[in-house]
C-alpha cells in the first residue's frame, strides 16, 4: 500500500509540474506578443504546451487506474521542484535571450523532476517506460530551446 501511495504522490507531482511548464509556456507567449519579439517562438511553444497537456493526461489515467484523482494547479502545492513557477515571476521586461534562459530553467526543473522519480525504486515497469517517454520529448525541446537561445545575441 506505501507504494501504491508513493508512485501516486509522485505521479501526482509530474501533473503538477507539467501545469506548471504549461502556464510557463503561455506566459511566455504573452511576453513575446507583447514584446513584439520572437513571434517565430509562438507555435514552438504552443507544441511544447499540447506536450505537456498530453503527458499529463498520459500520467493522469495512471493515477485514474490506482483508483485516485489527478491533482489540480500548479506545484505549489506539490512537493517536487517548483522551477517553472519562478520562471514564470521572472519573464516581465526582459528581452528574448532572457526569455529563452528562463525556458530553459524551467525545462531543466521538469527534466530533474523526471530524472528523480524515474531513479526512485517505487514505479512499475510500464509507467518507467511512460515516464522515459515523456522524458525524451522533454529532453528534445529542452536542446531546441537551448539552441534558440545560444542563437539570440544578448
């Protein structure tokens, strides 16, 4: 039963944070809108948002089959790597190289998020092979981002 309740708690904190990089996302959309830079960013962006949306409800019917709810919000609540929300109080009045450093941070948050629950020795097999999945979509735009980045002069 403790680990039932450990992967849920862990499974759970994976919601959270990918609320999190979702929210990051769009704020960082408002920003470039508003900016008027980096226009070409938005549906980068916007696919690494239906990413997220799609891992959370990959993740999401796991917990449904343990018999639990998906959690709600961001990962303030949560207790995993909260990276993402101050990436998102940071974004205001910065340029697009800074933008792009803040992504960043915020995919290496998610990463690490992944990263520890996939080394804990609570999950079964099926939602490791989930869960690397995801991570390797993860790891994908966390380089494309990085990439955009070093190709913005600051």
């Amino acid at each position: 039963m403790e680990t039932t309740k450990e992967t849920l708690e862990l499974l759970n904190d994976l919601v959270l944070i990918n609320n999190d990089r979702i929210e990051g996302f769009e704020r960082a959309i408002k920003e470039l809108k508003e900016s008027g830079e980096g226009l070409n960013l938005e549906p980068v962006f916007l696919k690494f948002i239906d990413d997220s949306r799609r891992y959370k409800m990959e993740i999401g019917t796991e917990i449904q089959a343990l018999g639990k709810d998906i959690e709600q919000g961001t990962s303030a609540s949560g207790k995993l790597h909260r990276a993402w929300i101050a990436v998102k109080e940071t974004f205001t009045g910065h340029d697009l190289h800074s933008l792009l450093e803040e992504c960043e941070r915020g995919e290496d948050a998610i990463k690490k998020a992944y990263e520890d629950a996939l080394m804990g020795e609570v999950l079964p097999a099926y939602v490791i092979d989930l869960l690397d999945a995801q991570l390797q979509g993860i790891l994908e735009a966390h380089d494309e981002i990085k990439t955009m980045r070093d190709s913005v002069p600051h």
